[in-house]
C-alpha cells in the first residue's frame, strides 16, 4: 500500500533521513520506533507532504505521491493524527469533525462516519457541543483520531498517540488503534516512542537511530530482540 524508497529528508542544511525504506501492506499496523530525534516524526512528515524528501519516492497504491501537496495526499486517502494532538480548541467537538471531513462532499457518508465515531467514542457524542480545548488530554487525543478517521483514510498516520497520558487513557487509545484496524479495515502507520505497547499492537516494526532504519522485523520478533529490549523496552 505505501513505499518509502531511500528517503532522504533535510531541514535546511540539517539531514534528517538518510535513505529510509519502508513498506506497508494493506491491513497492516506498522510502529516506528526509536529515541528522540530519530526521524520518527519527520517520516511521517514527508509522507504527508509537509516535510517533502529531497531524493528518494513514495509510492501509494503504486502512485508517486512525493510530489504532490498536502491536500491531494489527504484526498488520496492517507490522512494524519499529528504529535500533540492539535485540535482546534475554539471549535466544538462536532466542528473539529466537520474539519476532518473538509475535503469530502458526501454527506450521507460523512454523516455515517460521524455515527461511527459517535459510537467509537461515546464520550465525544456527548460532548458534541463543548469546545475542544475543554476536553481533557484523552479525550483531546481521541478527537485528533476521530478528525483524522472523518477523512475517511485507507492508511492513517499517527504520532506518538500516547504522548502525555495517563496509563489507563493509553491503554484505551491503544484498544481503539486496533478495533479502528480490524473493524474499520485501516491500515496504520504508528510512530511511538512507547516501544513496548506499539510493538504489542503491531504486526511489524522499524527500529530508527539517527535518520536511518536500524532493523525491521516481525512485532513478535522485535519485542524478543536483546537490543530492543535493551535500548527501547528498559528491560
Ligand atoms: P521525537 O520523538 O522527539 O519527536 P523524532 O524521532 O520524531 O523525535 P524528528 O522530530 O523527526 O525526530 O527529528 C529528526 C531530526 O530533525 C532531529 O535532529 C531534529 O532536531 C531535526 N528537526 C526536526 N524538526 C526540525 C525543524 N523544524 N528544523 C530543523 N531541524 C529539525
């Protein structure tokens, strides 16, 4: 579904990926692991578009997709849940999901999903009419993923989902990572820094040092790594 093919990604002069290959197939949970500053984030920044590769390709559903804003890459259906949720705090519940689904005009559909979500996530329904910033950090985190799901994407990106929250609350995005999986058949590309969990709900996993993928494998197989377990479980 999704080819990185030896990305190179710069900041100004600042080398951020050094020739990074991924490849994710559909129905797939990827997790991309690493320490901080790896470029985890910056990964999925060119996947989206806002962060573009200087060399390298990206192929979705085997199109070039490297060239292409923001906008198309969201209409192609690969939609993102950034670091630090970024809701819109000024616009009620209901209108941050209205924003996910900006580039939609099927309504019967985006009603749909909105129901979908509403069921998802209970408490979001009833907190429809409250302003985001209102909400907690959980419930903050679930709407970013619900506004990502309103775009009805085939592969959604998330970005250290567990960042900043309590362990119960990660337990739960956690569940719904994977019912938005096998229920909602997304394929889910999940940079986490939260080694352990990430690689307890994938089913493979790219460990990154410094702007280079250091090892690929089975989730299973990672998780019995003496290095993994070492450098990223703390065991
Ligand atoms: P974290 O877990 O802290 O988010 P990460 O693995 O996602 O880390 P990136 O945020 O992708 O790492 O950063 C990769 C490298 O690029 C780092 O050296 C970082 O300092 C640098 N970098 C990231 N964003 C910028 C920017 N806007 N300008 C300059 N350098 C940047």
């Amino acid at each position: 579904m999704l080819e990185l093919k030896n990305l190179q990604t710069f900041y100004g002069n600042i080398q951020a990926l050094k020739g990074v290959s991924i490849e994710i197939s559909e129905g797939e949970i990827i997790t991309l692991i690493g320490a901080n500053g790896a470029g985890k984030t910056t990964t999925l920044m060119s996947v989206c578009g806002i962060v573009p590769p200087r060399t390298g390709e990206i192929l979705f559903m085997g199109q070039p997709i490297h060239k292409l804003t923001p906008n198309l890459i969201v209409s192609l259906g690969i939609s993102q849940v950034p670091e630090g949720r970024r809701i819109f705090p000024y616009l009620t519940v209901r209108e941050n999901l209205d924003m996910g689904a900006f580039l939609r005009t099927d309504k019967d559909g985006i009603k749909q999903d909105m129901e979908y979500i509403f069921e998802l996530f209970p408490i979001l329904a009833e907190r429809r009419h409250q302003a985001g910033g209102t909400l907690s950090g959980g419930e903050q985190q679930m709407l970013a993923i619900s506004r990502a799901l309103m775009a009805r994407p085939r592969l959604l990106l998330m970005d250290e989902p567990s960042l900043g929250l309590a362990p119960l609350v990660v337990k739960q995005i956690f569940e719904i990572i994977r019912k938005v999986n096998t229920e909602n058949n997304t394929t889910i590309f999940l940079v986490e820094q939260n080694a352990n969990l990430a690689l307890k709900v994938a089913h493979r996993g790219y460990v990154m040092e410094t702007g280079r993928i250091t090892l690929a494998d089975s989730a299973e197989k990672l998780l019995a790594d003496e290095k993994v377990k070492k450098a990223y479980l703390g065991l």
